[in-house]
C-alpha cells in the first residue's frame, strides 16, 4: 500500500515548546466492570471536563450530542474517568471529550467513534470502529481509491462497487490491518457509482458506504465547488470551533449545506488546518478532525486539497528563538499530507532525499477543463521570525510549463494558496516570481487562478494594470472563509480598480462548468448569491 512508507508513530521532536498549556486532548477508552469508561490524562491541570456522545448515523448534525458526562465539581487535576451510559451492543456511537486549560479555554479532541459487542459469557468487548470513516478519492488516469482507518486491526477489508443495484468492482485484502486502501480501474467515466466498504473481525462485521463520479467526458456538464481555509488553534474563542485546530463545526455546517448543491468534487485550497506542532500523533490528529468535518459531503464527492502554509507545518521542527524549519522525509510534513489523503500522482519528481511532490503538486481533467494544483509552500519554514514567501521551486516551474503545454485548446484553471495579489496588501508570494508567473498564465491560456490564505471571498481581474505586458485579463479568486477567522476588509484596499468583489462572510463558490462556459457563483452559508460572473469562450 502506497501510504505504508510512514509509520503510524507519536515522534515529539522538542525544541522549546512549552507543554504546561494544554492545547490538545486525547482520549482513552477501556471497559471496567461491563462498562465503558474514556479517561482523559493531560500534561498540566485541566478544568471542567466533559463528554459527549451519541450514537453516529452519519447525518447527525455536528456537535448535537444526546448525552453529556461532566463533573459537577470544578477541581482542578491532570486525570479524569467518566463511565459511558446507555451504551447498546453493535452500535457505532461517537463522542468528543472538552476540557478547560489554565486560561479557561475549552480544548476539545476531535470527534471519535466506538463499539462494543458482547461476549459468550455477557461481558463487553470492543468491536470495529472508525479512526477515520470511509471515503473515496481519485488518484488520476481513471483510478478511484477508497480509504478508511479502524481503532483495532480487523482480519480483512474490501470494497465492493456498485452501480445501480450491480456489483461491478472488488478489492480487499487479507491479514492483520487497521488501516485500508484499495484501487478501483476499469470505470466508465462520466457515470455514478456508489460503495460500500467492510471490515471483518472473526463474526465482528463493520460496514459503510458512499458514492462518487467518474470524471466527466469532453462536452458533458459537471459541477463544482472552490473554498478552503478552515483552520483555527487553540486560542479560537468559540469553544466548539475550534477541534484540534480545525474549525470543525464551520467546515461540518458547510459539507452538509453542500448536500444541497449538484456537484462532483470541492478544490479546497488550503490551509485545512492550523499545523504548527512538532509532535506527528498532534499532526495526525488534526487531519483526521478535517476529515471527519467534510466526510458528509465527502463520502459523495471526491476532495482536491491545495496544501496551504498552516499545512506545511504539521509537523515541523521548532527551534529555541522561535523559529521552525521543515523535517526531512518520512517525517516532513509533506509525507503526512500524502499519507492522509487520495489525491493524483502526476506531479514533479523531487530530487532523491526531499521531500516529495506526491500528492501535493499535480494536475487532472474534468469534462472539457484541465486543473493544476500547485504546491506554493513547499518546504515551509520561518527564520529570523520571518516566513519564506510563498513561491515555486524549480522542480515545479519546470512541471507546470510543461503540463500546461500538453493541455492547451482546454479550459484551465490552475490552483495554489497564496494570492499573489492580496487585496488586503499583504505580500507572502515572493514578488519576484509574480510577473513570470502571470506571463506564463497569460501564455498558455489559463482562464482562472484560485487561490485561499485571506479569510475573504474576493475577485479581481489580473490584467497589464498589475502585471505589466498582460495581453489577456484572467480573473484571480480568493475563496478562504470555509470557517477560519473572517480578515477586516473595511479599511484602504490595494489596487481597488482591479476588485470586481470583496466580501468577508463565511461561504463557498459553485462552478457550472460547460463545453462554453463557467458559471461562477459565490453563496454564503444562508444560501444567498453574492456574486456571479462567467467565463465564455
């Protein structure tokens, strides 16, 4: 399996951060006495601890738990138990456990899942659960993957696919595994299929299912979706919004609201979490709480993820001052991206002892439109409290021209975080590659660049006003409200003749993407339109 490269460890690399406040919790479970009891242990005194827990149906809205457990006392220690009720044999239940550190924040743990069965002789045992729920990904070239992770090793996994009421694909496996990834070829592109996974342990039978499309031909319609940034820390005031530094319950109302709209996949363009920790099992645990935030609509539409600066530090080496620089391979922050989610393997290749480009820099075709996705943060680091600016290496410039050469006559919209014009007027994409990058954009016909970082919804039409020698005007759309905090955009904006729309509000961008035309559409989470604009050809 292609994500076997990485070991499933708890690395704390230590260069001067403190761990007296508390910023994440992680939960255990045991059964005492024909019960289950979670214990929460933490590194310094924690406050008002809670659970909460119902049973999971995958429709249950995020956070409306039917249960909670707390203490009634507010003492103040670093070991808790709460003893679980109402609990049911062969029902998946899921449950968060909070805590308040020495600031009277509330840390909460990432949503997790359990179950139990009962023995022969009545006693309770933990049966298949989730650590990540099923979802389905495109790897490129006609490949689906369907990936999911298990709380204990099961005997055996597979996947079965279907479309209508005909199973017309198989993959499983075999041994001891807690963690599952199989490939599906041979699909008919422009078609629905949907799934169901399994996992087997002995009688113990776990199973969940979903659906996805098949890209669509040249001269079909499809619909899609761009947003991106939902990463929060743990300073986020709202005690809910903040889940292992992911604004989990933003992201959780989104993917749902998405049900709404007809669409095949979301470009999310990074920053899908807050990063910034040198621990891998912190890292790990932020990508799962993304993961679980966006499996309602993930689990029927595959997600193409940018990676944003937030990303590229999960993990990263902190150093005294303050300052981090990226871990070599497995350990970079690029391998842990690669290994949590299903994304195309087309990118560059990195020089041998990097960092790769697996999953992080690629491209992939829709119906009558090409996508590029660029890794700007690319080796990550701050030094001298300085961030290095967003830029493309070497390995990529080289990539993309030759990527975009092969795609011309198509439409093609082209992906990175962050903006190269902020209307904000911060500057984090190196300045001295902006121009170069444009005139290759104007070139070789790309017709729209995306890009997250700002906390704004915004459009602005890069033309020879901004970049001098623009023969075309290609609209730059910054979409990066997917639940982080909103920026003030009420003050003096930046070259205000080339903004088209600014707004700082919480949504996402629907794409109606035809053989002749794009049909944007920015929608709050309300549902209103606030802004519309097309591209014809």
């Amino acid at each position: 399996m292609k994500k076997a490269f990485v070991a499933i460890v708890s690395l704390l690399i230590f260069f001067g951060q403190s761990s007296a406040l508390v910023r994440y919790v992680f939960p255990k479970l045991e059964i005492q006495d024909s019960s289950v009891i979670v214990s929460v242990k933490t590194d310094a005194p924690v406050t008002k601890p809670n659970v909460y827990y119902d049973r999971f149906d995958g429709d249950g809205p995020y956070g409306d738990y039917l249960y909670n457990l707390y203490f009634r006392n507010d003492t103040s220690d670093t070991f808790f138990q709460f003893r679980f009720k109402h609990i049911e044999p062969n029902v998946l239940y899921r449950y968060i456990v909070t805590v308040n550190n020495e600031k009277n924040l509330t840390i909460p743990s990432r949503e997790r899942y359990f179950r139990v069965l009962k023995d022969e002789d009545g006693s309770l045992k933990f049966g298949l659960a989730y650590d990540v729920l099923p979802f389905a990904g495109y790897s490129g070239d006609g490949v689906v993957s369907i990936r999911w992770t298990l709380t204990k090793d099961a005997d055996m996994g597979y996947v079965v696919v279907y479309d209508g009421d005909k199973a017309v694909a198989r993959a499983g496996s075999a041994g001891k595994s807690r963690e599952f990834e199989f490939r599906i070829k041979a699909l008919d592109y422009g078609k629905r299929y949907t799934y169901m996974t399994y996992s087997v342990s002995g009688s113990d039978t776990l199973k969940m299912g979903g659906s996805f499309a098949m890209p669509k031909k040249p001269g079909q319609d499809f619909s899609f979706v761009l947003m991106g940034d939902s990463r929060s820390n743990w300073r986020w005031p709202n005690s809910v919004d903040h889940t292992s530094y992911v604004a989990a319950s933003s992201l959780n109302l989104l993917s749902r609201i998405l049900g709404r709209y007809d669409h095949d996949f979301v470009i999310f363009s990074g920053d899908l979490i807050g990063g910034g920790t040198t621990d891998t099992l912190q890292a790990e645990d932020q990508y799962k709480a993304w993961l679980s935030a966006v499996w309602h609509d993930n689990r029927n539409a595959f997600y193409f993820n940018v990676v944003g600066n937030h990303d590229a530090t999960a993990p990263n080496r902190r150093l005294p001052n303050g300052d981090y620089i990226p871990l070599k391979p497995p350990y970079a922050s690029e391998c842990y991206w690669s290994r949590m989610f299903v994304l195309p393997e087309n990118g560059p290749r990195a020089p041998k002892g990097a960092a790769p480009y697996l999953e992080n820099t690629y491209s992939f075709d829709w119906g009558d439109v090409h996508f590029v996705v660029l890794n700007d943060d690319y080796g990550y680091y701050r030094k001298n409290k300085h961030r290095k600016p967003a830029s493309l290496t070497p390995a990529q410039w080289e990539w993309l021209i030759n990527d975009l050469k092969s795609n011309q006559g198509k439409w093609i919209i082209v992906s990175y975080h962050e903006p190269t014009f902020s209307p904000l007027g911060r500057q984090d994409f190196d300045s001295t590659q902006i121009d170069s990058l444009w005139h290759v954009f104007d070139r070789y016909g790309v017709v729209a660049v995306v890009n997250g970082h700002e906390h704004i919804y915004a459009r602005i039409a890069v033309d020879s006003n901004l970049v001098k020698g623009m023969k075309r005007t290609i609209p730059q759309i910054i979409s990066g409200r997917a639940g982080a905090p909103k920026y003030n955009i009420h003050r003096k904006l930046h070259f205000s003749q080339n903004i088209k729309a600014i707004d700082n509000r919480r949504h996402f961008v629907l794409v109606n993407a035809s053989a002749d035309s794009l049909v944007f559409k920015a929608i709050d989470f309300d549902g209103k339109v606030f802004d519309r604009w097309v591209i014809r050809r």
